[in-house]
C-alpha cells in the first residue's frame, strides 16, 4: 500500500496576484469584491477539506489493485458455479471430520483459500478510495472516515455474511443440517461484487462494449440455467424422498429388477441413490439438460415432476427461464447487428449508390469505378471519425491523441521535424484525409496551390518523381500566398493523403517565429528547385535549335482554362529566358546576366 500525499490546491495562475500590495495583500476595488472573494476561498476550502488524504491508502487505479480485481474476478467465477453445484450434489464436511483421502478434500482447500481471499478483500474496502461521483470536482475521496462509513452503509453486511465460513459450522439433527446447507449458499451474495469489480476492470482494459455486453449475456443465460439445475437438485436433497424426479427418470435406465430391490431394501432417498449407483455428475448433467430445456421453451418431457414441490418449482424455472431467453435472444439480435457499424453503413452506402446508378443510368465501367472507390474508402483511415472524437477531448487529451495519431507522419516531414510539440499538435489537428482513385489528379499544373500534401499511403507520381509513404508535395503554398502549381501529381494507385491548407499554415506559424521563418524558406527552396529543374529542361531544348517550347501550343484553345493559361506562360517565360541566356542560340552554355536575381524573379 502506497502512502497517499495530501491533496493540494493547484497554483494561482500567472496574474493572479497583480491586485496585490508589496506585502502580499488582496486589494479590491470595495467591499462587495472582498466578500465574493473570501466566499469563494471558504467554498474551495470546504471542498478540498473532504478530500484529506489518509495514510496507507489503496488506489482502485493502480496496478496491484487491478491484478487485485483479476484474482476477484476469478474468485467470484469459482462461487458461481462451485458453490450451489457443491450444496446441491455433494456431501462435504468441516475441517473437524475432513480427511485428505475424502472426494472432496480439494473443494473443501479451494473454498479455504477463497474464503480468505474474500475476506481480505473487505479489509481492503475498509481503505479503498473511491471517485466521489456526487461532486463536480472529478476527485478521490481519501478521508478513511468517509471511506469506512460509506462502505459500512452499503455493501458491508453483504459481504460479511458471504465471508461467514458456514462449511466449518458443526449441527445435530436432520432439520439443522439441512438449515446449515441453505445458509451455505449464502455464499452466492458474493455475486453482487462482480458490478463493483467489472466497473474497475472497463476503466482499466480496453474492451469492445458489445463484446462485452454479449459475453455478459452468454454468461449469465449459463450460470442461470447452471443455478435452476442445482436448485432442482437440491429441492430434491431437501425433501428426501426416494420417489422424485431423479427416481422417476432413471428408472428408465436401470433393470426394473434392480431398482425395485434399491427401492424396497433402502431406508433413504441417499442409500437409494448409491444403491443405484448414479454418480453426483451424472445427476448434474440430467439437471443441467433439464433447466437448458426449460428456458429454451422446448420440453421434451422425459424429466416430470413427481411432488407438489416440484412442481410448484418447475412454474417458478418456467417463468424465470423463459423470461431470461427472451431478453436474452432479442439483445443478442441487437448487439449482433451492431458490433460492425461501420460494415452496415457501408452497405447502406453501396445501396443508395446501386440505386443512383440506375436512375442516373450510369455506365457498367463507371459503376465499377464508383464501387471499387467507396470499398477502397470503407478500409481506409477513419480519420473524420477520429477528428469527431478528438472535438469531444479537452485540449490536453487532446494534443496527446493528435501526436499519437498524426505525429509520426508529421515528424518525417524535413520542415516539420524538430518542430516544437505544440506546433506539431496544431498541425496534427488541422491534417484532413483525402483518397484519390488510381490515375487520378491530385494537383493540376498552373492550378493556384491552396493545399500542403503528405502521402499516407498509396503512390503519387509528379514532377518526375514518385511520392510515397512519409513524401510531400504542393510546398509552394508554404509561401505565405495562393502561387501556381508548377507540375501534376496523380495518383498511380488508391492513395490516402493528408491535406493541410495554406492559410491554417500560416495561422498556426504565426505563432511561432522560428517555424514561419523555416517554413517560408523551404517554400523558397522548393520553387527554386523546380524552377531550375524546368530551366534545365528548356535549355536542353533550346540546344536542340527550338525557339518555343515544343510542349506548349503557340496559341490556346477558346476552350482553355485559367490552369492552361497559367501554364503556358510560366513554359514561355522559362524558355525566353533560357533562350536569352544562349545569345540568340549561338551559346554552348548559359551566360547569365549580372542581375541574375532579378532575372529569376522577372521569370
């Protein structure tokens, strides 16, 4: 057990303290401030008074109390199932007539070690601290007072009658043994831990809420099925008769010679039953099919009642039974239906598409185009999903998920890495994911760049090269403004790429000087070097004897667009450059001009 620090108001934020005389005191501007201020300090106070912090505390939260939990859980799984099958069909003993060469000598150690387990386990509620849930505060309660006196009025009489070792009680007489033998499922009010202990265990482990809802319904149509087949034994035990249920269905199993000397030549309903020689299993399996039977609504009717008991019992496991598989059954369809939303929506989606295709009239290859993209899609990055979650997160949780979420991609960039964290958490937020079917533009050339690029996953090809994982294009638009783009990028298979537009890339570096400045450089550097690499290309033309460039047409379509126009004047004013850089083609190599910085900018 860690000893737990007293809990300390958080400090004044910077400022706090500018109203303030040279000697530390508050000063307000009339007695009214005074007043709100000396109310609000009694009131924090007050709330953090609750909150005093006692030594030698245990922590739900921390890793021994969820290993803890574990050892709980698995204790509560044993009395589950051990527990009523043991009072039902076997004959266990005290410690004070127990052997080690007795059956259930094993049963008897495990229920020792179990019943020292849960007892340790209330010790431990006595100095559990827990989240103070009607508080707005989100804080521990650490006060042992209020620890003891909140467990005392709840659970506590609970747990300790379940701790009670009634095994280990000795009574004479029939009627004692058989009120001992009921007290003993007492034990079963340790069930009600298991919501406190599966609580602490959802907030520990992550775990798909419908996978855990479903195998909460499985698990509890077992264990009620497992309880109503114990109960019809033991109902049974209880009334010792030797013409029961279990009488009346295993006579269909032995010689009517045999059974009828077990019947006559036994006193009781124990001497009849060894006498027939069924072992507590075989019993516990007939049970067991008779109660899955029940609650199934089949009856096949090989098990009947034989006593107005049974009978009245069998009404009860009818009604139980029944009820339970029919909630059972229609939340299992529910869950079912549910567990792959994304799935189901996605089907909606090709529904309505299949639909729109055919009263659009659409072709067969672009139906298999639109299909091919929405199943692409369906499988790609959940990133609009993740940004919906990432707006419900306050800001620290927040940039913690965007880093783990974006972060990577946003360090391989060469401009970006080094960034300082909150920089890279700005950006992580903004990225947007777009996907591009194969063979199709992501930038045009001439068009205004409004977006910075980072290839998620896929291959985009442009300028001459191949962008992939981790690459970056459009950096033009690092430049503080909407410039052309100087080549295409398309995309040669399906790509996911992360889009950053240009404006939120200034409105994010204007707050960090250092970054805007490395930012405007490497835009600077990337329109350089593809200026140069276009003015290399020309002059490989230009030596060639062309005087225009050869990949432009003279004049343009009246059908040409703005990104047409755009591109080829930056062609023509590269290739006149160059040109004039060959003394009118009489040059073997460039002869640039003196003012060479103007004439880049003139170009």
């Amino acid at each position: 057990m860690a000893k737990v620090e007293p809990a300390r108001p958080p400090p004044p934020p910077p400022g706090a303290w500018e109203d303030s005389d040279s000697d530390g005191e508050m000063l307000f501007a009339d007695e009214r401030e005074r007043r709100e201020f000396e109310e609000g300090e009694k009131k924090l106070d007050s709330i953090l008074s609750k909150y005093e912090a006692s030594p030698y505390l245990l922590d739900p939260r921390s890793r021994m109390m969820r290993r803890w939990d574990v050892l709980i859980a698995v204790a509560l799984v044993y009395t589950a199932t051990i527990t009523p099958y043991e009072v039902a069909f076997l004959d266990t003993r005290s410690s004070a007539r127990m052997t080690a060469d007795a059956a259930t000598f094993p049963i008897y150690l495990f229920n020792l070690l179990v019943d020292v387990t849960f007892f340790v386990d209330l010790l431990f509620n006595f100095n559990l601290m827990y989240a103070d849930d009607g508080a707005s505060v989100g804080l521990y309660v650490t006060d042992r007072r209020r620890i003891a006196r909140r467990y005392l009025r709840g659970f506590f009489v609970v747990d300790l009658l379940s701790v009670i070792p009634y095994h280990e009680m000795e009574m004479g007489g029939l009627k004692a043994l058989k009120l001992l033998r009921l007290l003993r499922l007492f034990k079963l009010l340790r069930i009600l831990r298991s919501g406190r202990i599966l609580k602490r265990l959802e907030d520990s482990i992550a775990i798909d809420y419908n996978v855990l809802t479903l195998c909460k319904f499985v698990t509890g149509t077992l264990m009620i099925a497992h309880w109503l087949a114990c109960m019809w034994q033991l109902l049974a035990r209880t009334n010792g008769s030797k013409d029961d249920w279990v009488g009346f269905y295993y006579a269909n199993f032995v010689e009517a010679e045999q059974y009828g000397e077990c019947h006559a030549g036994s006193a009781d309903r124990a001497e009849f039953l060894a006498c027939l020689e069924l072992d507590p299993y075989d019993m516990y399996v007939s049970a067991l099919y008779w109660a899955i039977v029940t609650m199934s609504t089949i009856g096949y009717g090989d098990i009947v009642p034989t006593t107005t008991g049974e009978r009245f019992y069998i009404i009860f496991a009818m009604l139980i039974g029944t009820s339970v598989f029919a909630y059972v059954v229609g939340s299992v369809c529910g869950i079912v239906a549910s567990m792959d939303k994304k799935s189901a929506e996605h089907h909606d989606l090709m529904d309505t598409l299949n639909a729109m295709s055919r009263e659009l009239r659409l072709g067969e290859a672009l139906q298999m185009r639109l299909r091919d993209y929405f199943r692409y899609k369906h499988t790609s990055t959940n990133m609009d999903e993740w940004h919906t979650m990432l707006e419900r997160m306050s800001p620290s949780l927040r940039g913690e998920v965007a880093m783990r979420q974006c972060g990577k991609w946003i360090n391989n960039v060469p401009f970006f890495r080094g960034a300082p964290d909150l920089f890279v958490v700005d950006v992580a937020l903004k990225l947007k994911s777009m996907t591009f079917p194969q063979g199709e533009e992501i930038v045009r050339a001439g068009a205004l760049s409004t977006r910075l690029y980072i290839v998620e996953r896929g291959v985009v090809g442009g300028k001459g090269r191949v962008f992939t994982s981790g690459k970056t294009f459009g950096e033009e638009v690092l430049n503080g403004g909407e410039a052309p783009t100087a080549f295409t990028a398309r995309a040669m298979t399906y790509c996911d790429v992360f889009a950053l537009e240009g404006r939120e890339i200034d409105e994010i570096a204007s707050a960090f000087p250092v970054m805007q400045t490395r930012l405007r450089v490497a835009g600077c550097r990337g329109m350089m070097k593809d200026a140069m690499v276009a003015l290399e290309h020309a002059w490989r033309q230009v030596l060639r004897g062309h005087r225009r460039s050869p990949e432009v047409p003279e004049t343009l379509h009246e059908d040409a667009s703005l990104e047409d126009v755009a591109v080829k004047r930056r062609a023509d004013l590269i290739f006149e450059f160059a040109v004039s850089l060959s003394d009118g083609g009489r040059a073997d190599r460039p002869r640039f001009p003196a003012d060479l910085g103007g004439a880049f900018r003139a170009a």
